[in-house]
C-alpha cells in the first residue's frame, strides 16, 4: 500500500511540475498565482509527513492527513470484506465434509501447511476459506472443545477453537476466548479471534459481562500494530462498549 502511495505522489508530482514549466515558458505568461498553485500540488503528496493542512489560493484547503486517514481506513474495510467473503467461500465448500476429530486433524495441517507459503494475498485468501470451513464443520464435531484448544501448540488447533465459537458463539465461553485471545501472538489467528470475541459480546448480557474481559482487550489494543485490520476491529469494539 506504501509503494502505492509513493508511486501515486511521484505520478501527480511529475504531471504538476510539467504543467507548471509548460506555464512558465509560454509566450506571454509569468510566474502567477496559477504556478504558485501548481507548485504546492507537486509538494503536497510529498508533505502528507509534515503538514496537517495547506491553504491554496481561492480559499482551497488541503488537508492531506485527513485524507490519507480515510483512505487507510477504506483500505482495511475493503480488506475485512474481502476476509468475510473468503470465509463464506470456504463455509459452502466445508458442507461436504465430515464433522469428525479426523477432518479437525486435517484442517490443523492444512493450516499448518499455507503457513509455511510465501506470505501473499493468495495465502490469505486461502487462510480465510479454511476457517470458513472450519466454521461450518467444527460446531458438530462431537467432543471437540474449543477451550482445550486454545491451549494447544498447535496454531491450527487454536484456530479451529475459535472457528467453533464463531459458527456456534457461546457467551457462557466468553472469558476463556479473551484469556486465549491476550496470550495469542499470530496476527492471522489474532484477527479471527476479534472477531469470534466480537460475536460473543452481542449475544452476551451487558450487565453480566466482567470488567476483567475489556481490561485485557485494552491491553491488546495497545500492542497491536497501528493501521491493522485487527486494531480497527478491536477499536470498534472496545468503541462500542465505551459509546454505546
């Protein structure tokens, strides 16, 4: 997203100055308010570090943080739609499958095995199709307990835990999934772990919910790298609480 931005603010530099030469060595033209205004356009995508606003002539204000601000947030709204349609993908194909302990079992390598890919969106897209799936298979896996498997070192099992209260969410689980979800360290196993907890909380009663439970997640808030996907979720949620 980075190198996007860089190449976009080198693009609307380079056409400004040249529209501002063109300016200048056109008979009959001189330096005005016209090329002033051309020059502070090239500068601005260069800047967005430093200002906070630039006033143009003709009362135009640009407000270059805002707007980068915004575009971030889209950024990861776009990218929590893409996640969820993954998962509905992955859902529809894991109808099929058996709801046995051998099907959690491969769902844990099948895990196991994306994990070791080269990170690219494609990993991604195929992490989410495979908790969509386990979505749909693990809440009638007879005997399987998410709560044992938040405890496991295997990272595929603690996500199948967390794919099992999200198919199935249950309020009563609700303190045990935020312990787990304190003590996790993958960002992918993180993210869908927000959102189970998310899932919790609208069915849990308000009143019954223990003070303890935010107090861990306002901890994680604060660990989590700034401009993630699982901070603007969990800042939601948090937000919602705090709000609503």
């Amino acid at each position: 997203m980075k190198g996007r931005r860089r190449w976009l603010g080198a693009a609307v530099s380079v056409v400004a100055l040249l529209a501002a030469a063109t300016h200048l060595i056109w008979p009959g033209l001189k330096i005005d308010a016209i090329t002033v205004l051309l020059f502070v356009v090239a500068l601005v995508p260069w800047l967005g570090e430093l200002l906070e606003s630039i006033e143009l002539p003709g009362g135009w204000k640009v407000k270059y943080r805002d707007l980068q601000q915004r575009q971030d947030a889209l950024e990861r709204t776009t990218e929590e739609a893409s996640s969820t349609a993954q998962a509905a993908l992955g859902a529809a194909r894991g109808e099929d499958l058996p709801p046995t302990m051998e099907t959690v079992r491969l769902f844990a390598q099948e895990y196991r095995r994306l994990r070791k890919a080269p990170r690219q969106p494609e990993r991604t897209a195929e992490l989410d199709q495979l908790f969509g799936a386990m979505v749909t298979v693990l809440p009638r896996v007879p005997g399987f307990d998410p709560v044992q498997a938040f405890g496991d070192d295997d990272g595929g099992m603690r996500l199948a835990g967390y794919a099992a209260l999200y198919g199935r969410p249950d309020p009563a689980l609700l303190e045990e999934t935020v312990r787990a979800l304190g003590r996790e360290a993958t960002a992918f196993i993180q993210y869908w772990a927000i959102r189970t907890v998310a899932a919790l909380l609208e069915r849990a009663d308000p009143d019954a919910v223990p003070e303890g439970v935010f107090d861990v997640l306002q901890e994680l808030l604060v660990r989590l790298p700034q401009g993630t996907s699982r901070r603007e979720q969990l800042g939601r949620l948090l937000d919602a609480r705090r709000y609503g």
